[in-house]
C-alpha cells in the first residue's frame, strides 16, 4: 500500500519532522507514506491576494497530481473514525491524499475528490495536520495487519 500526502507549504523544517518521519518508519512494514509539498511562485502570490484567488492557486498547483484515488481533507467533509479510515486503506494499493492552503479548497474543485474527509471540526495547521494525517493512516495499516497498535 502507498499514500502520498500532497500539501501547500513551504517546505521547511519543523519541530514535528522527526515525529513524522517516525510514523513513516514504522509504516514500512504495512506500506509507504510519501510527503509532497507544493509551494511554487504562483501560490505564494495569490496568497498575499484575496482567499478566492488563493484557493484557486491551491486548485491549479493540485491538477497534476489528480490521479488514482484521490481523497481531500477538509472541515467540511465526512467524520470517519479510524476503523471506517483503515477500511478505505485496504480497498486501494495507491491513495492520495491532499491538505489544501491556509484558505482551503474551491468547493467545486472538491467535486473532483473521490472522498472528502474531516480530521475534525477544529482548524490545524499544516505541521499539526499533516503528523495527525501520518498517524492515521499508521495506525489504519496497523489496525488492517491485525498489530496491536491500535488497541
């Protein structure tokens, strides 16, 4: 199995990496977990504009990457917990996951996803999302490999 999370950031270093870095570690045994920032000049402009032409950026730098299985994470979308998230694992070799700018998705181009899911109602930041991202599909892998991580 492979996830690739997709995220609108900088790339820089944080105080989070290491424990990313742990879950995927640990994953490599169920699967891999891959990280993909994008941040490119056209994102960085529109962010200093208004949220609609930010979003829109979000949209574009996003449309590559638009293949296979595609989930969004976003306030709006489904709650699962963790036990229907592993049973979306294991009904893909390949999911991508994607965590929009600081703005969110276009709502239309959430139509695109083949799921939207919520981490929670709260709003996080990407680190904070990203590490809660990591520990979930870890621990869906875990709970699909019968480890007793999960318990």
């Amino acid at each position: 199995m492979k996830a690739t999370i997709y995220t609108i950031e900088k790339s820089v270093k944080s105080d989070i990496d290491p424990l990313v870095k742990s879950y995927q570690k640990m994953a490599l045994p169920y699967g891999k977990i891959e990280l993909v920032s994008i941040f490119n000049k056209a994102v960085a402009k529109a962010q200093q504009g208004d949220a609609k032409e930010a979003r829109a950026s979000y949209s574009q730098a996003f449309e590559p990457y638009l293949k296979g299985v595609c989930i969004a994470l976003d306030v709006e979308g489904e709650m699962v917990d963790s036990y229907d998230f592993a049973a979306l694992l294991t009904q893909h070799a390949q999911i991508n996951f994607f965590i929009a700018g600081a703005h969110g998705f276009e709502k239309e181009f959430l139509n695109r996803y083949q799921k939207v899911i919520s981490l929670s109602r709260l709003t996080y930041a990407h680190q904070i999302a990203k590490v809660v991202l990591v520990e979930q599909i870890y621990r869906g892998l875990t709970i699909n490999g019968g480890h007793p991580y999960h318990k």
